[in-house]
C-alpha cells in the first residue's frame, strides 16, 4: 500500500507542474510558502447494487473543494458522471485508466482557467461499484487567491482553505459561488 501510495504522490506533482501555472505556485498555495504540510489522502467508496435505482439519487451532483483528485474508478461498472457544457456526460470505465479532476482551489489559484468539474454517481443496477480517489489538497491554514492577471485582480476572493471547508461542509451540493463568497476575507470585502 505504501508503495502505491508513493507513486499516486509522485503522479499528482508530475500532474500540478503540467497544468501551466507558474513552476511551484500550487505548492506554495497549498502549504502557505512551506508553513505548513499540504494534505493528501486517500477515500475508498464502495456503491453496491440497486434493485431499484429509479428511487434513489445515488451520489448528488458535487464539484470537489480540494486541489488535484486522481480517481482510480471501477474498470466494469459505470455510473461516474460529469457535467459538461450543460449535459450529463458518462465517465466510461477503462481498465488502467486515472480520472483526472480538478477541484474549487485549483480553479481559483488558476483563476477559472481550470473550472471544477461538476460530477455524480448513479445507482446501477448489476454489479458492485468501487472506486479509489487520492486527493492532494491545501492545509487548513493555507491562504488561496488567484494567480496575478494582467490588468488587475483575479475573479475569486482570497481567503484561508479551512474556511472554505467549514462553509463546503455545509453547502457541498449547492452552487459554488456562493461558496467563494461566503468566505472572501473580511478586509477584502471593505475593498
């Protein structure tokens, strides 16, 4: 496990240099200029069979609130779906394959150039659904902004990552503008 692990840390570093922000800006973000540890964890989901799954939501419609996620879904049973350009869009499992998906701080540092993607999951019928995500994430005392834009500020407000999670834990399946909002830093709101 631990082996698996250490390659899952080393894909996500190889992923965030790739995405085009300047060399080193996401891991400054997520550990406050190195105070402190950025988070990475793992979460095992298991979605077994639904004999009726016309009466059940399944997993409702969410954008992640951390960083970078890599999902290692199921490679028989679907269900995974993500939401682009106004439609639900299925996820097809593939064996072998990574889903790679960004979450709300990564598309603030990027200021919206990586949006977070909305995405949920359906019951299904036949089979038992697994699925292994790894998320890198910012420590709780970590403060996101956007990357400096020509021009002028960014559209996201500045605020402290365990803020935005108190506020996520409670509005996780609504809009996430709001969101942002509710925990832009007090003296930016005066601005």
């Amino acid at each position: 496990m631990e082996s698996h692990i250490g390659r899952v840390h080393r894909a996500k570093v190889r992923l965030i240099w790739n995405l085009g922000l300047e060399m080193g800006s996401i891991k400054r973000a997520f550990s406050g200029d190195g105070r402190n540890e950025p988070f990475f964890g793992t979460k095992v989901s298991h979605y077994p069979p639904c004999p009726r799954p016309d009466l059940i939501t399944g997993l409702r419609a969410h954008t992640d609130a951390g960083g970078v996620i890599l999902l290692f879904q199921d490679d028989k049973v679907g269900g995974l779906e993500v939401l682009k350009d106004g439609e639900w869009t299925d996820v097809q499992p593939l064996p072998g394959a990574i889903v790679v998906n960004t979450g709300d701080q990564i598309e603030v540092l990027s200021n919206g150039r990586y949006r977070s993607a909305w995405h949920r999951v359906l019951p299904m019928r036949d089979g038992n659904r697994r699925s292994i995500a790894s998320f890198y994430n910012p420590a709780n005392e970590a403060t996101i902004s956007p990357a400096a834009v020509a021009g002028g500020g960014g559209a996201y407000p500045k605020y402290v990552f365990g803020d935005y999670m108190d506020v996520y834990t409670k509005q996780k399946f609504q809009d996430k503008e709001p969101r942002f909002e509710a925990v832009k830093a007090p003296k930016l709101r005066a601005s």
